[in-house]
C-alpha cells in the first residue's frame, strides 16, 4: 500500500481517538508488552551468535536462540538521532525535516508508535538514551519521544504492575565511545583472534582499541540478561515482545556516520514466548524504520499511512513480503564539522551482492573538514578513538597510507562495491566498464526509491537541510547527556538557522 507522508500527529490521533480507546478495552488479554533493548553504535558482526570468536554476547544470543535473528538488519542512517527518529516515526530520514540530521529537532507534528501505543492504553517509559542527542523542547514535545523518563526498567515495572500493557524503551549508551581502557572483562579476551576489517590497519594499538569496545559490548549485553531476567521473575517474559538491537554500527572510522556496513549493519534479534516460532534466522533485508509499525501490529493497531517502513512479524512468522531483497542507505548532516554547517548528503542502496553510493556533494570531505570548523574536531564525522589518533599520526607510512584514503579522503561521486568479492567494501568499481549493467540498475532502483518517498532533494536540491539548526555544543564542550534527555537544550551555534 503507498503510504502519502503528509499526515500529522494531531490528524491521526483525532482521527482515529475513538477506535484506539475501543481497543484498549477490548484488546488487553492479547496485546503484548513491548521491551525496545537499544545499543549505542554496536556492530553486527560483534555477537557471539553472530561468530564473532573474542566478544561475549549471552543475553542477545540467547534472544536470537529462542526468538528470532534477523541477519541482515541496517540502521538505515548511520547517525544517532536520525536512526531514532527513523525507528519511531517509521519512516526515512528524509521525510524527517530538522529529524534528518544529528542534534536537530524531531519536529512535534510527526507521528511516533509511542504515541499511539499510549493513546491505545499502553503504559510508555525509557530508560537511558531516548531519542536524542537533540532538542527535545525545540521539537515542541513536552518529554523525549521515547516517553516519560525512569531511572532504570526495574523502577519502571515497580511503578506500575498490573493489567496494563508496557511498552519501555532500554536506550544503553553503550558500547558509545569513549571506550574505558583496561576494564577487568579484558582478561581471558585473545587479542590474536580479533578481526582486523580491511580498511584498519593490523597495529596493536588497534586490536587493545577494539578490546576495549568489545568490553562496553559485553557491558550492554549483561544490562540487556538483566532486563529479560526482570521480566522471568515477574512471570511475564512470554507475553513480552522483545528487541534487542542498535541504531547504528560502531564508531570506528569508516564506520558511524558512513553507509558502508560498519556504519549502519547491526544486530538484530526478536523473541515473544509463544507468539513466534524460536531458532529461526531471517535473511531477508530488514531496517529499523520497519519497527514502528511492528510494534503498532503487534498492539492490533493501525499502521499510520505515513509509515513506509513494514512490520516484521509476517517474516518473523515465516511469511514473505516483496522488495526484502535490498535496504536503502542515506545520511544528511552528522556532526558540524564543515565550514557553513554543511553535511554530507548521501543516498545509497545495499543488496546481498552490492553496495551502490551516490555522494551528492563530493567536493566535500566525507568525515569532516581536516581544520576545526565548529563541532568535534578535526574530520570531526569520526569521532574520537586511539585508531583515529593512529591513521592520523601515521598518514604517509606505507602501513596506513591506504586507511587513511579510505577513512579521511574525499570520495568520487558514486562508490559501487562487489560483495561477493570485496566483502569489506574497499574497492570502489564503480568507473569499471564490466559493472555498468549492475551499476545502471542499481542507480535507477535507488532513484525509484527516492521518488516513492518524496526525497526533498529530488524536487528541490538545494542544500535546505544544511539551513537548519544544529544544537549541539562546539568543540571542546560536551554538555549534559541527562539534560538532553529532559529537554534541555544547548543553544545554536552562530550560523544556525531554522529553514523557510
């Protein structure tokens, strides 16, 4: 069914008012609890169901061993708050407006599957990272979209035990950089066993780094055992739908803010008791957009036309949908790291034998400007790490010369990677005349997508995202994670500006 996105929050819930209090009524006995457990930038590679051979991940493998695990699951915009923002409203970023960048607004007209979960009877919390980093007050919300704030899921289900159907949010910010050095989960971890992706150098430095990043994955995996032992305790982990996942993939470079796999691959695993099959893997191409109207079928709701994402559970039950064969991949501005709060517009299409990137502004540096501009750092769109610290220092040796490239360098304006010969996307053959059939049909998919979903830069490409205000604090200055989370917003930066 095409879905126009021109519906409103205040539309919908009016509309549809009365039908959603006759089911909360009526539904109770059936409906689900909804339990969202959310890493911060953890990559699908690194779960131990997943083969990964140092990291540790019991609580996610054994999700994935009595539900179902979805191999093939993108963020499909590597950047924080856009990925959320995807993830509740069920749509792509562009269709977002200010929620298509980081540390924009998510503007309060947008439909959320937490505000229809409530209207319905749902009992909504969160707990750690909602929605964010943003403005939540500037969004014209009273609270983070994710809904009202608890200090922890074992507060929240004192608060409120009973009849009443839940849907919580578990925001872990974890594994988020800054990594810790030398945490005590180290030991027994063989630094010769980890996997160096291609793009890396293999420097000691590099494995202890990633060491440390599998321990914060370790970290978050034992906050997620302790959530699902919450719900065996209470006796309501059978009636409980749950999804363990992150919104982007990890913070290395070349990977958060990149739509290359390391960027935007992530984990994937969903259990509900007797209301899915158990042991089962799903190949098809799947992204977080389609959990909001997973969630809202799952309550026996109505899935807003808006929504272009599409429920999991015919998958999750052994049914098939079209158009599971490939995943679309955009980003707007991460970070403001380029002179005149510019971004990085990218739109791109993953299928299970290639990776086509179209750069819409390739005369600009892909991880930021290598000079400070306002935000961060230098190449500020990759964030902070001793990995980052290596390539950088060691640029023009012959051991880190092609990382560098690959990690910092500008980009041609299409990118097109053969996966069945370069898993780890490092050969861009895309000028190659033996790929311009699959390059042209590539191209014309992601084109036909952008027109389907009302892409603003296919009707007007003039830089409007770049326009909006960017709420995050300069360099040098992090600000309140807590505080965001609240509402409570850094000011603009000078430049910054709402759109026309």
């Amino acid at each position: 069914m095409h879905r126009s996105h021109g519906m409103t929050r205040r539309k919908w819930l009016s509309g549809t008012a009365a039908g959603m209090t006759a089911m909360a009524g009526a539904g109770k006995a059936t409906r689900p609890n909804i339990l969202l457990i959310l890493g911060d930038n953890w990559h699908a590679k690194h779960a131990g169901i997943q083969g990964d051979p140092v990291v540790r991940t019991p609580a996610f493998d054994r999700l994935a061993r009595e539900g179902i695990l979805f191999t093939r699951a993108f963020g499909t915009t590597p950047s924080c708050s856009p990925s959320r923002a995807s993830l509740l409203t069920g749509q792509s970023s562009h269709r977002l407006g200010e929620g298509a960048n980081l540390w924009g607004t998510l503007p309060g007209p947008l439909v959320c599957y937490t505000d229809l979960l409530e209207g319905a009877g749902y009992r909504l919390g969160f707990a750690g990272k909602g929605w964010g980093p943003g403005a939540i007050a500037e969004s014209g919300r009273g609270r983070n979209p994710a809904g009202p704030a608890f200090r922890s899921f074992e507060e929240f289900l004192a608060a409120g035990e009973g009849a009443q159907p839940f849907c919580f949010w578990l925001g872990s910010q974890l594994p988020h950089t800054p990594w810790q050095e030398g945490r005590s989960g180290k030991t027994g971890m063989d630094t010769s066993l980890v996997r160096i992706p291609p793009h890396l150098p293999d420097h000691p430095q590099v494995r202890d780094d990633i060491l440390n990043y599998y321990c914060e994955v370790q970290a978050f995996d034992q906050q997620a055992g302790q959530a699902v032992r919450l719900l065996q305790q209470r006796g309501i982990l059978e009636d409980t739908l749950v999804i363990m996942t992150a919104d982007n993939g990890w913070q290395m470079p070349r990977g958060l803010a990149h739509v290359y796999d390391d960027g935007v691959h992530v984990p994937f695993a969903m259990r509900w008791g007797s209301g899915l099959p158990s042991g089962k893997r799903v190949e098809e191409f799947i992204g977080l957009e389609d959990l909001a109207p997973t969630f809202l079928e799952a309550a026996g709701l109505p899935v807003p036309m808006a929504m272009n994402g599409r429920s999991l559970l015919p998958l999750a039950r052994g049914g098939r949908q079209k158009n599971r064969d490939a995943v679309f991949l955009e980003r707007e501005r991460h970070a403001d790291v380029r002179k005149g709060h510019a971004g990085y517009p990218v739109r791109a299409v993953r299928t299970r034998d290639f990776l086509y990137i179209r750069n819409l502004r390739a005369d600009r540096w892909p991880a930021g400007d290598p000079e400070l501009a306002y935000a961060v750092g230098p190449y500020g769109d990759i964030d902070p790490s001793p990995t980052k610290e290596l390539i950088l220092a060691h640029r023009e040796e012959a051991g880190v010369r092609l990382s560098f490239k690959l990690c910092f360098a500008r980009r041609p304006p299409e990118e097109l990677y053969d996966l069945r010969r370069d898993p780890g996307q490092t050969h861009n053959v895309a000028a190659e005349v033996s790929y311009a059939r699959e390059k042209q049909d590539l191209s014309r998919r992601l084109e036909d997508w952008r027109h389907r979903t009302a892409d603003p830069r296919i009707r007007q490409d003039d830089d409007a995202f770049d326009r909006m205000p960017y709420y995050g604090p300069p360099a040098g200055r992090t600000g309140s994670q807590r505080g965001r989370e609240k509402g409570e917003s850094p000011s603009r930066p000078p430049g910054g500006g709402s759109i026309p």
